[in-house]
C-alpha cells in the first residue's frame, strides 16, 4: 500500500552553479502536470538557498519560487547535486534542512548532494551512498555515517540518498512507488522511458562493461541467442557448455562481463521481456509467462510481486491508462 506523505509539497533547492542534470531530474518527476494521476499528485516549489541571480552550469539563469523559508511547508525536499565535495554548506541552510527533517519532512539527496546532508548532520548513525567517486570524501565529511558503496539508493524512511546523476531518477521512482504505489510509478517511468523499477541494491557500475574480443566471440553471441530463446530452460552447465568453458570459467567471466551472475541475468531478461508484451497487447498472462520462460502464471507473478511490487495484471492495467 502507498505510505502516506507528511505533504504533497517537493521543494528542489537551486543555488549558484546547480547542477542542471539532478535538478532536472526532480522537475520531470515530480514538477511536471500530470492529471491522469488525479488532485493528489505533487505541488512543485523552487527554493533558493542565496539571493541575487542564480546560474546553472552551462550558464542557464533559474528563476525561482522562494527562499529557504519554504522548507518549513515542504512534505520532501530534494537537494540536487551539490557544487563539490569540498565546498562550504551555509548554516543557514543546514539549519533549514535540520528544521524540516525534524518535523517529519523528507529529505533526499541526488548525486553529490549527500554532502549537504552531512553537513548538515542528517546522515549520522544512517545508512547512506553517493557516487562512486565520492564515497572516500563522503566518508571523511560523514564518519558517523553507515556508507553503503556499489548501490543505486539508500532508503532510511525520511533521509534517502541516491548514487550517480542517473541514480537519482531510480530513487525519486521509488518515492513515488512509496507514496501512489507501482501503478503510479510505473506511468511516470514510461514518461520518461526508462525501466521503471531499478533495485536500490543494483550495483552502480560494472568494471567491466565491454568485453574483451575473445570473450565477446563468445558471450556475445551467447546471450543474443538466450535472449530470442527465454521459453527454454538454461542452466549455469548448459550455458557453459555452449559458450565452450568449463562452469568455473564461465562464471567468473560472466560476472565480469555483465556484473553479475548468469541466473540474476536471466531472470532480469525475462521479466523485461514479460514486461514489454504486457506493454504492447492483451495476450493471456499463462501465454507470456510461457512465452518467458517463468513456467507458470503464479512464479511469473512472484517475481513481479517480489522485484516490481505488483502483479502483472495490474502492471499491465497502470501501463495502458497512460
């Protein structure tokens, strides 16, 4: 069920040098009109944290709706990602963001953002991430806090952090899920089409991500044709010994290719694809978790349940009313 929100007000604060991508990303998700969503939906509000004329990278002038004395009626307030790792936080901001969290508002960091919330003291004895590249600092800024590295978002209830820029579309998808419920999120991410459920625990980057030319003639291939074949069933062992290794071999060059392991990746595969043919008609729900290779209506329901927070009929529902 949807948890209720303290109140429907996000407040995105904007500052000298904002950095454009993270504010944007609160825009699209939560600034934008969105009727089919009904009169609950979110009201909007820019706060800035200085006076005088505010500049964005790439030179782009913000105008904005107030000062930071709207944190005292917003519900969540967002904090993009902040001008560095390095630089100073006003006071009287940390005290704004200090004030609003301890009456029950929401705070949430994009990106480089989580250095204001150290600064401001919202991170101690918490769990929290940021990007990759920042976490050393992150951890210097915040020793009292519980960094969680290699994740895409961070949920403690009222203080939520995301990892890099792209991270934080995974995490504000999330509030909505936890404030309207899948169906609701689910119509925003096909807005902005992008998946609309990415796991806080996936991991924020693979080192890997191309692989090497001798086992790109063998992966490669490999995956393209499970990928036109999810009806069959494939075994860490069968997989191998198509792709010609031993199963030792083949894991340990699967996991560094893809970042994670053959049957996450498979499972991954066939709920894209059962998502994508709920998305484009009515075939039956017995048909498609066939057509994947789920077996059966109910384990294809499990998992949607387990890793989408819904079931596939009322995924399909939420998608066609957009």
């Amino acid at each position: 069920m949807p948890n209720a929100c303290p109140d429907r007000l996000v407040v995105a604060l904007a500052y000298d040098g904002l950095c454009i991508f993270e504010f944007g990303i609160a825009v699209e998700v939560f600034g934008l009109e969105r009727p089919e969503m009904g009169p609950d939906w979110y009201r909007f509000a820019v706060a800035g944290i200085e006076p005088g004329p505010l500049r964005a990278t790439g030179g782009i002038r913000i105008a904005v709706d107030g000062g930071l004395d709207l944190l005292a009626e917003a519900g969540t307030v967002v904090v993009p990602g902040w001008c560095g790792a390095a630089a100073p936080v006003p006071e009287p901001l940390c005290a704004a963001l200090r004030a609003a969290a301890a009456r029950g508002a929401r705070v949430i960091s994009l990106c480089s953002g989580a250095f204001v919330l150290a600064a401001a003291g919202l991170l101690a004895g918490r769990r929290a991430t940021t990007h990759w590249r920042y976490l050393d600092a992150l951890a210097r800024a915040a020793p009292d806090a519980v960094l969680v590295p290699d994740v895409l978002y961070v949920d403690e209830g009222t203080v939520l952090t995301a990892a890099g820029s792209a991270a934080g579309i995974d995490l504000c998808l999330h509030l909505v899920r936890r404030d309207f419920g899948p169906e609701a999120a689910n119509l925003v991410a096909r807005r902005l089409v992008v998946p609309p459920h990415r796991e806080g625990s996936q991991r924020q980057r693979v080192e890997r991500p191309v692989p090497t030319a001798r086992e790109g003639a063998r992966l490669s291939p490999l995956l393209d044709r499970v990928r036109t074949r999810l009806d069959r069933p494939h075994t860490l062992a069968t997989l191998a010994a198509e792709a010609g290794m031993s199963p030792r071999t083949f894991l340990r060059r699967f996991r560094a290719t893809t970042g994670t392991t053959p049957a996450a990746w498979l499972l991954a595969e066939r709920l894209a694809s059962a998502r994508a043919l709920l998305e484009t008609g009515a075939r039956p729900i017995d048909d498609i978790a066939a057509a994947c290779g789920f077996g059966s209506a109910a384990t294809l329901r499990h998992h949607f349940r387990t890793r989408l927070g819904t079931s596939p009929a009322r995924y399909r529902a939420g998608l066609v009313t957009a």
